[in-house]
C-alpha cells in the first residue's frame, strides 16, 4: 500500500501523489490524518506530507488547520527549490491571485505541462495539480485557496500558478475566476477530440469507473449527445460519463470568453505540444512574461498506450466531431487540422 511504501521511505513522492488521487472513505479519514502527522514528525521539511495533511484535514473540516498546513507546505517547496528563499521576507499570507491557471482541457497534455512550467524558477506552484477550487471547493473560501500557493509570489519576480482542467467543464468556474481574479492568464490545451475522448474513456476504465468497452462506451454517448442543440450544449457542465462532451470544446470556450477578454487566453493545439514541446514551451513562456530556459529538456507526462481502434471506429467518431470543430476554428479563427 502507499502507506508501507511512505514508512520505508518517508520521502517517496510518488506515493504522496498518487494518495492525493485516492479515493479515501470517511472513517480513514481520522487515521490517514495521524499518518500524515507522523511523517511530519520524521520529515518537518518534505512539503508534499504538510500539502496532503491539509487535504485530509479539509475533507474532515478543519478548514484553519487545513489553511496553515497549506502555507507551511508552499513555504517549504519554495525553499526546498531555492534555499536562498528561507532568508528572504515573507508576507504572512498571500493577498494577490495566480498569474496564470491551466484551466483544460483533460487528458490533453495539463499534467505535462504543469510539470514542465513547475521546474521554471520564477514559478511556484501549490503542493499538487487540481486544486479544483472555483469548481469542488468553492466553498472553502477564497484564503483557503490562496495558502495554497508561496506569499513571496505576491513579489514582482514570481510568478504563482495552477492546473484544474475540471475549471473547463464546470458552469460556474468562469464567473467565479472573474469575480476574484479579472486579469488571470488562462492556458488552455486542446487536443483531437477522438483522441481525448479514448483517453478519457481508458482513464476512467482503469480507475474502475467505467465498466463497459470503449464502444459502448462511446456509442451509447453519442446517441445521447446527438439529440442535444447547440444552446443545450452551451449549458452543459460535467456529466459522467465526459469522453464525447469533455471534447466539444467550442461551447466550454465560449463560456470562458464571454467572461474573459479574448488576450488572457493562450490556447495550445495538444499535438503541436506533444510534437515540439521546446517550442511551444518558449510561446507559453513568452506569453507569461518571462524568459525562456533553453538548457530544459520536456519528458513526457502520463502516457499510456491503448489497443488500437479501427479506421472505421475512429471515422465515425471523427464525422461526429466534425461540425463542433469547424464550429470551434470559426470561433476562434485557428486551424486545427483533425480531421
């Protein structure tokens, strides 16, 4: 279990990762709480243990001890990457928004770009990916969301940023960015919308959260989504499942910037990512502000091979597509080329 792996060896990040994206019943809550205090007590300075105690103890509703864990973690990544930092003043809390937050689309290349834009040294980013604040935690309050993130990035040479690309799907993430955060830059991947729709199905297959094949899966969602108008569309938040709807991406961007000004967005076509990352990292980087960092090499993040699908699987699939995404490429004035 993560837990045996974390108590032979405190510092396994990998296992502190992949508890943040376990589901987690409530009666363990207590116990996972007192595991997390123990590694504490072993590692006082290993950031993601402090982050993943203020996860549990935000689910249990210990929101001001959830808070401090937050602000401790994000102070000590910060210094864990930079020691210098430790002898720099710091703000008690953080008071100003992040600069950018990556707000979709799933299984289109956020993870690898969070990681890549993390490994910046101008960039602090919070304990994990998916804070999923203006869409889960919204309830938690806006300084609940700002501990997350180091005070000293309130300071002119940092910049604070996130990735929830539940943000995309969520109704209500648009307007409740907007109300805290008007100016946010807001990255914005977009990949072939067959190809995400495959990942996104085996995503949740090997989650257990899809027990059907793929071409049911698919079938059964499309059928649905056929008897829907564009208007209907343009109301639809998250529904399980979200292979087919997660990839209409024209009605999500259109929610966005009816809120947003056109010039805060910078969207990525997923495959040039994938293709030339060099490349497309030094326009994002550009588009933040900041100096590109030639030395950095771009692994790739959360692949997965799949059984292939035949041509004619894939063609029905793409002739679905097909009208959303010239309705997208009107819409934005961009060529994407998916077919």
């Amino acid at each position: 279990s993560y837990q045996k792996a974390i108590e032979l060896d405190p510092c396994f990040k990998r296992a502190y990762v992949d508890l943040q994206y376990t589901w987690i019943e409530s009666e363990q809550l207590q116990q996972l709480i007192t595991f997390y205090r123990q590694c504490i007590e072993r590692q006082p300075d290993f950031p993601l243990a402090w982050g993943n105690l203020g996860d549990v103890l935000t689910e249990q509703g210990q929101r001001e001890e959830a808070i401090s864990c937050y602000q401790t973690s994000a102070y000590k990544k910060a210094v864990a990457s930079n020691p210098k930092l430790a002898e720099v003043h710091w703000k008690a809390k953080k008071e100003h928004g992040p600069d950018f937050v990556i707000i979709g689309a799933a299984r289109s290349g956020t993870s690898s770009l969070h990681m890549y834009l993390s490994r910046y040294p101008q960039i602090m980013s919070p304990h994990k990916k998916e804070l999923n604040f203006f869409s889960k935690y919204y309830n938690q309050g806006i300084d609940w969301y700002l501990a997350h993130f180091p005070s000293i990035t309130d300071y002119p040479n940092f910049l604070a940023g996130e990735a929830s690309p539940n943000y995309f799907d969520c109704t209500e993430s648009a307007q409740r960015m907007f109300q805290f955060f008007p100016k946010v830059k807001l990255i914005v991947l977009l990949r072939n919308p067959v190809d995400r729709a495959i990942s996104c199905y085996y995503h949740n297959f090997y989650h257990g959260r899809e027990k059907r094949s793929l071409e049911d899966a698919l079938a059964l969602e499309k059928q649905r989504l056929e008897t829907l108008t564009e208007s209907e569309l343009l109301q639809i938040g998250y529904q399980h499942p979200n292979n087919l709807l997660g990839s209409l991406y024209v009605y999500k961007l259109k929610r966005w910037m009816e809120i947003f000004p056109r010039e805060q967005f910078l969207i990525v076509k997923s495959e040039d990512f994938y293709s030339n990352p060099k490349t497309v990292m030094s326009t994002i980087i550009e588009f933040l502000g900041l100096s590109d960092q030639k030395f950095f090499q771009y692994p790739k993040c959360n692949g997965r091979s799949y059984t292939p699908i035949s041509q004619d699987f894939r063609q029905t699939f793409s002739d679905f597509f097909r009208p959303h995404n010239q309705r997208l490429e009107e819409y934005l004035g961009m060529s994407f080329n998916w077919d």
